[in-house]
C-alpha cells in the first residue's frame, strides 16, 4: 500500500476509535461537552481547523480518484486488453481492481465517518446544553415555589389572593419552560442514539469489508502459486 494509503487508513483507525469512545454510555453528554469547551481543546480545534479542511479535501480528491480507478478496470476484459492468453497480466489487471475498491472503501468510510463523527459532537454539546438548561428551570421553578408557599402563608386578604396568583402563573409559566426543555433534551438524546448506533454499524460494516479483503488477497496469492 502506497505511504498516501498507509496515512488514509491510520486517519480511519483514529475515527473508528473516536467514534467507539463518543459511544460508550457510561460518558455523560456533560463531561463530553466540559472536555469539548476546555481550553486546551478550543485552542486544538482553533490551529486544526485549517488542517482539518484539507484533510477534508484529500480525502474528496482520494475517493474521486478511487471511483476512477474502479471504473476503468471494471470495463470488459477485452475492453482493456485481451486477457485470454495472458493469465499473468490478467492477474495483474484482478490485482489492480482489488487495490482500487479497498482504495475506494478506505477512502469513501474515511470521508462519511469525518462527518458522522462532526455531526455526533455537535449533538453532544447540544445535548448537554439542553441538560443544563432543564436542570436550571427546575431549579427556578422550585425556587419560584417555595417563595409562593411562604408569600401564602404570610399574606392576608386581597393583597394575598393576588400575589398568589402572580406566583401561581409564574411557577405555571416555569413549569411549561420546564416541559419544553426536557422534551427538546429527549429528542437530541435520541438523535445522539441514532448517530452512535450508526456509527457502530459502520464500524461492523468496515470490518466485514477488510475480512472480505484479505479472502481475496489470499485467493489472488494461490491463484499466483498455481500459475507459476
């Protein structure tokens, strides 16, 4: 494998990898935002951007390249050449159409998993935001509460009624807030889900594309032994 190929398919381990701790249950959205809004990791994403849009890019130009590659030799044997005397360059040409299609799986899983994996940290920091926020309308809303309790107990008359009432729509008003910020925290907790599980079906469907791989590097092998 060209040193390009060699650096490609090391930049998919590390996505895999990533992918594999973003979905690990047991690492709250929380602490994945407190480690994505740290200061060390600000200043990393702030000098890789650049970076990262190239790679970006290479990773286009590599599976463009690939697709040509496994169009050109997926053409008729004798679109190509006339292979039917010739069982060393038909090897050759068998070996060539192995090389372009793991280039283009290499290449195409490396460039979706760049946006699955951009798209699953989004929903995180999403996710922990809404966390937060819930979290603080609760917090008010029992606030707002306990201070209506005590208003109730201390007013008299009107002036009681109507100060209880004000409390009342308030703590009405917070709990409404309350409902809307744990319904939009399921909903991005169940796009978070969808994502992880995608990723994971991914990683399945990249190991029992390399398995197949080396299936066919082995018969390419004793096809080779048998000719000679």
């Amino acid at each position: 494998m060209a040193l390009h190929w060699n650096i490609v398919a090391g930049f998919l381990y590390v996505e895999i990898a990533v992918g594999f701790l973003l979905s690990l249950s047991f690492i709250s959205n929380r602490r994945w935002s407190v480690l994505f809004k740290s200061n060390i990791f600000t200043s990393f994403v702030a000098y890789s951007s650049t970076l990262f849009n190239i790679m970006v890019v290479i990773l286009l130009v590599l599976f463009v390249d690939a697709i040509r590659e496994v169009m050109k030799y997926s053409k008729p044997e004798f679109a190509v050449v006339n292979l039917m005397d010739n069982l060393s360059t038909k090897d050759h040409v068998m070996m060539m159409m192995f090389k372009a299609q793991r280039n283009l799986y290499i290449s195409g899983f490396g460039l979706f998993l760049l946006l699955i994996l951009r798209r699953m940290i989004g929903l995180i920091n999403e996710s922990a935001t809404l966390e937060a926020r819930s979290e603080a309308a609760m917090k008010q809303a029992e606030s707002a509460s306990r201070a209506a309790e005590s208003l109730m107990d201390a007013s008299n008359g009107d002036d009681k009624n109507k100060k209880t009432k004000d409390l009342e729509a308030e703590v009405g008003e917070l709990k409404t807030k309350l409902q809307e910020a744990r319904t939009a925290e399921k909903e991005a907790n169940v796009n978070v889900k969808a994502m992880k599980s995608q990723s994971e079906s991914l990683q399945r469907e990249y190991d029992r594309l390399m398995k197949e791989m080396e299936q066919l590097q082995l018969t390419a092998s004793g096809d080779d032994s048998k000719d000679k």
